[in-house]
C-alpha cells in the first residue's frame, strides 16, 4: 500500500509537471483575461540569450511606441561606438595676452564637450556644483587672470543648434525630463520651482522660489492647486531660448510648499551667468558681454587653463537606464552620430544606430525612432529587436557593464519602483528591468534567469491601452515571474 501512495504521488507530479502552463501559454491567456487590452495592442517576446531559442513570441510582428524602452538600444549602441571608458570633456581656456597687471586682453572660453553629467547631483562620481566652482576660479586666478577686457564665451558647437528631437510633445519640453542638449551641459539642465498651494482645490498657487535663479525667465502663472493626494499634475510650457514659461496645471493642496522641477531654457547661457557672478565674487572682473556660440570655429589660438574630464562612460550608462534620464540619452545618441559621422543631428544619430545594429546581424525591420530616449510616441520597434540587442550585449565584452545598468528587481537601493516588483518571487535578486512610461505606453524589457541558470532575454511592450498602468504592470509581473520559474533545475 505504502508503495503504490508513493507511486501515485510520483505520476501525481508527473502530470502537475506536463499540466504546467509554459510561459508562451501564460501570455495568451492573460490577453484573453485582461479587459484592459481589449483594444489594445500588446506584444512579448522572449528568447533564450545563449542561442537565440523562442520561449514567447506574442505579435512580435508589431511596431510599436516602447517609451523609456528605448534607452535600452541608445545606451548599448554608446557603449559599443564609444567603448565603456569614454569620457566627455569641458575646456577652460583664454585667447589673446595676459599683462603683468593680470589684465586679459581677450575672451575667456568655457568650451563644451557635450558632458552630460557635468555638476549633476544624480551621479556622485561627476563633479559637483561647488568643487567646479571652485576649480574655474582657482584655474583663472592661477593664471593671473583679474580682468577680462573681452567676452565671457560659451562655446557649444560640439552638437548641432537643434536642441529638441522634432517631433517631442510640447507639454513635456519645459520639464524637467524634456530638458534641451547642448553642447555644454550643466546641473541636469533643470531647475526647482516651489509653489505655496492654496488652502482648497481651485485655489491660486503662488510662485515663491526658484533654485538655481534663471537670469531673465519670467512666469505667467495659471497654476491651480489640486486635491489633496492628487500629486504633481503641474506643467511649465517653455521652448529652448525662451524667457517666458506659462504655468498650467495643479500642485495638490496639503502642502506649504510643493516643488516641481523645470528645464532650463537656455543652459549654456546660464552657465555663462553663474561662472561670471563666481568669478566677480572673487574680484575678477569680465569688461565684455556673455555670449553662447555655436559655430564652428578654429580652436588653434586659444590657451587651456583647465580641463575637466566626465567619469566614464559605463557610470553614466548606468545612471541613465536606472534613472531613466531622457537628457543622458539624447547626448549619448548625438555623441555616437558625432564619433561615427561628424554630424552630431538627431537624425543623423537615429540613423547610424540602426546601421551599427544591422552591421551586427540584426534584423531591424519594423525599426524606425525619432529620439533616442523614447519620449516621442513616433518611435517604431519591436519587442524582438529588444530582445536581440539584449542578447547581443549578454554575449559581448560590454556584458557585465551593460547588465548592471538596469535595475535589479527587490533591492532597495535601486531608485523607481521595481524595487517592489515581484518581491517574495523568482524574479527578486534577479530580474534586471529597464521600464519605459509615456501616455497609453508602458514596456518592461531586459534579462532574467530561469531555474537552471540560463539567461532569458524579453520585452513586452503595451500601447493604446485604455486603463492606468497598473493592471499591465501585474500582467508583465506575472510573465517575468513565469519566465523565472521556466527551466529545469537539471539542465
């Protein structure tokens, strides 16, 4: 009797064994299950990255809007034409003569090399505020330096005059994540604008701080305050170069003071501002006028007093998938069109990196951006092409670099709200996740290992759909947690 109980447990566990819904199984059924994709167009994929074997191919075929996704290919394309230990650089340096009485019969420069993460407080490794700062004084003081007859200069002509992908929205470009790309660069491009809310919703809310002051921006203010809990509903319409942002929208009541976060119109030319007050703090007086110039010019002439070098590139790779940092993007897109072509344009970069990928054996049909960061709801990809880029990486020297740039699943250090996804399952201390977010657009895209060890490479990719986020969330939840849970712990 004992023997046959044991036997029939053995079968009993066969049968649960075969019964098992495999993942491509799971995905179908949640699309049957799910209301909210009724009218919506939704596709996974996922493949094992060792030897591009299929576990979910669920309309792939489809091009489709992937959001921050899109970092996924920017980011590893940068990696691939730059290599990992590419550092941008920022040029302090003079033209003409400095006299015996410290006089610079001349223009200062500050030159830019694109950095992205120059005085940025979301890298600790870039330099910060205070110490550049301090190192550009220090570096003009060394030099003698107590008057500048000449013009305090800007020189952003490393990146072509368009600042903006032309298609990206215009609710978005006077935030902070629609921050411009210029040639220089500086604390994110952003600044914080502090309203006091009024005491009910509908109430005025009134404008009482700026930080960092944006010498000649003026505000037209039609900022409501919003129910309590309502969250940051508030937007700043202001196009690059611009002096005037309308302010529309609601900050929720509750609060003495609530803080949005906007971009600055014109960084290279606030840049100049700031360097010059430092500078006249220190009794160091600039004669001529601030000017941002953009043209090409011939640099021979001038004299370096200070160059100030990026951390590498792998650090800002990461803090850009991590953080999910449209601005990073869209100087590593232009950087890589400028390293592979000399034209540093956003087409232009658009371009060369579906060349790169296709000169590496991938298909990119279907595949067509307009941004390198995914803000565009123009962008066209498929959830195969991110899953190939994925396993490209996995199987190159970049790997471990790469990999790490993504946000590993349930640990708490990691910034945005996968620290939560799927917690208590197979994915935690596993999965590493890139998310993508716009209106009616949300994707997941990146790698996890199954029970026998094998890396899987996947993305789902969900547009149109009618409902908030959350029930695509659990669904993509549950296909990664299947995914997870797949293999045997034999192979």
């Amino acid at each position: 009797m004992k023997r046959t109980f044991i036997l029939m447990g053995i079968v009993g566990l066969i049968i649960t064994f075969l019964q098992a819904e495999t993942p491509d199984a799971l995905t179908r059924r949640l699309e049957r299950e799910t209301p909210e994709l009724a009218h919506a167009q939704w596709s996974v994929y996922a493949m094992y990255a060792d030897n591009g074997d299929v576990i979910i191919d669920h309309n792939s075929q489809m091009s489709l809007a992937a959001a921050s996704g899109l970092k996924i290919v920017t980011t590893a394309a940068a990696l691939l034409e730059l290599g990992e230990d590419f550092q941008f650089e920022t040029i302090l340096e003079y033209t003409g003569t400095i006299n015996r009485r410290g006089i610079l019969d001349g223009d200062l420069f500050l030159t830019g090399g694109g950095d992205p993460v120059l005085g940025s407080d979301w890298l600790p490794e870039a330099i910060q505020m205070d110490s550049l700062k301090k190192l550009l004084v220090s570096a003009v003081k060394k030099a003698g330096i107590q008057i500048v007859r000449g013009n305090l200069v800007v020189d952003v002509s490393i990146f072509d005059d368009q600042v903006l992908p032309t298609d990206w929205p215009w609710i978005d470009i006077g935030n902070y994540y629609g921050a411009g790309v210029w040639g220089l660069n500086i604390y994110n491009n952003l600044y914080h604008l502090t309203f006091a809310p009024g005491k009910k919703a509908g109430d005025p809310a009134r404008v009482i701080k700026i930080l960092p002051e944006v010498p000649g921006l003026t505000f037209i203010n039609h900022m409501k305050t919003g129910p309590e809990g309502s969250g940051d509903q508030g937007y700043i319409y202001c196009p690059p170069r611009g002096k005037t942002a309308y302010l529309r929208g609601t900050v929720p009541a509750g609060f003495e003071e609530f803080t949005i976060r906007g971009s600055i119109p014109n960084p290279p030319e606030w840049a100049a501002h700031w360097l010059k007050e430092a500078l006249t703090e220190q009794g160091i007086d600039i004669r001529g006028i601030i000017r941002v110039d953009d043209s090409s010019v011939d640099r021979s002439e001038r004299v370096e007093l200070l160059k100030i070098q990026s951390p590498p590139l792998k650090n800002i790779v990461s803090v850009t998938n991590k953080r999910s940092v449209n601005m990073f993007t869209e100087v590593l897109l232009k950087m890589t069109a400028l390293h592979r072509t000399q034209n540093s344009s956003t087409v232009t970069g658009t371009r060369e990196i579906k060349k790169l990928f296709e000169s590496l054996g991938l298909d990119l049909d279907g595949f067509d951006i307009k941004d390198g960061s995914g803000l565009s709801r123009s962008n066209m990809v498929r959830t195969v092409h991110f899953a190939q880029v994925l396993a490209y990486m996995y199987n190159s020297p970049l790997a471990d670099t790469y990999i790490r740039s993504f946000s590993l699943c349930g640990l708490e250090e990691e910034p945005g709200w996968l620290r939560n996804f799927g917690k208590g399952t197979a994915v935690e201390n596993n999965a590493r996740i890139k998310t993508g977010y716009i209106e009616n657009v949300r994707a997941h895209t990146g790698y996890v290992l199954d029970r026998s060890g094998r890396m899987i490479t996947f993305a789902m990719i969900c547009n149109n759909f009618t409902s908030s986020t959350r029930p695509v969330n659990e669904i993509h939840e549950k296909i990664v947690v299947a995914l997870a849970e797949s293999g045997s712990q034999d192979q």
